[in-house]
C-alpha cells in the first residue's frame, strides 16, 4: 500500500478545516495510508525584513527536513513549480507506483513559504496555481486533489 505523508508547519486552528481535513483522510483510506504531520511554525514580527523571512524559513526548513523518511519521493509545494492537470498528477502517481516509489511526501511551507533547503531537496516542485492560497486551507486543498488523482488513476467516477 502506499504511503503518503503530508508534512506542514503550523497547526491547524479552524474547525471548518479540521471537519474538511477528516473528510478527505477518510476518503482516502481505500487508496493509500496518508498522515498529516505538522512542525511548529517560526514567529516573527509583522513586517519581517528579507533576512528575518530568510531565517524563519531557514528553521521551519530544517524542522521539516529532520522529519523527512529517507528515500521519500518529495513534492514541494511552491508557486515557482510546474502546473499539472489532475490528469497529469494520476499519470504520475501511477508511474511512480510502477516503479515501486510509493513512499510519497507533499510538503507546504508555512505562511512565508519554503526554505531552499527543502526545494532542493524536492523530487518534484509544483505549483498549484498562480493564486496564492492560505498555507492552513491548502492542506484541505491538496487533499481534495489527493483523493481527485487516485480515483482519476483508477478510472473511478468523481462527483464531489
């Protein structure tokens, strides 16, 4: 079976998110084991110079990093990635799973994004959108997208 952690920093505070969450693990379950994992997030002040937002993401890069399986296929997810259609991330899921990768990890930055440490460490950079999304409300988004691709690779029908 495959296993797929979801690995973020900070923890998630809104209960309509936290409902939205639990949903999409439980439909998840037939498909892979998925944990949601979090590291504590870096306070800093509301307007960070550019070193004070280099060095929050340089510790909640190296919280992230420690917590890395070895051998892990990693995907960053940062607006300077590639765009894939849903179509083209089920094509990818079943290619890795083709060759025995099916030990996958989707990291989202905290709300000043990634650390180059964990982008270049990635497997695979990608990009959403273009729109910037709430890094709380993109773990229900990428869940969403999670269940979306495994029914798309298993030539299931999607109505939700």
């Amino acid at each position: 079976m495959r296993h797929i952690a979801i690995l973020t920093v900070g923890r998630l505070k809104e209960q309509y998110l936290t409902a939205g969450v639990g949903e999409y693990l439980k439909r998840l379950t037939p498909y892979a084991k998925v944990e949601l994992s979090q590291v504590e997030d870096e306070s800093f002040p509301d307007n960070p110079s550019t070193a004070e937002r280099q060095k929050v993401r340089e510790k909640e890069g190296m919280r992230l990093l420690n917590r890395l399986r070895p051998g892990t296929f990693l995907v960053a997810l940062d607006e300077k990635g590639v765009s894939r259609s849903s179509e083209e991330m089920a094509g990818l899921l079943n290619e890795l799973a083709l060759a025995g990768r099916n030990d996958l990890t989707f990291v989202i930055g905290g709300s000043l994004g990634l650390s180059p440490n964990i982008i270049q460490r990635s497997d695979l950079l990608l990009s959403f959108s273009k729109l910037t999304f709430p890094h709380q409300l993109f773990r229900l988004i990428l869940l969403e997208q999670l269940y979306r691709w495994f029914k798309i690779s298993r030539g299931e029908p999607y109505h939700h």
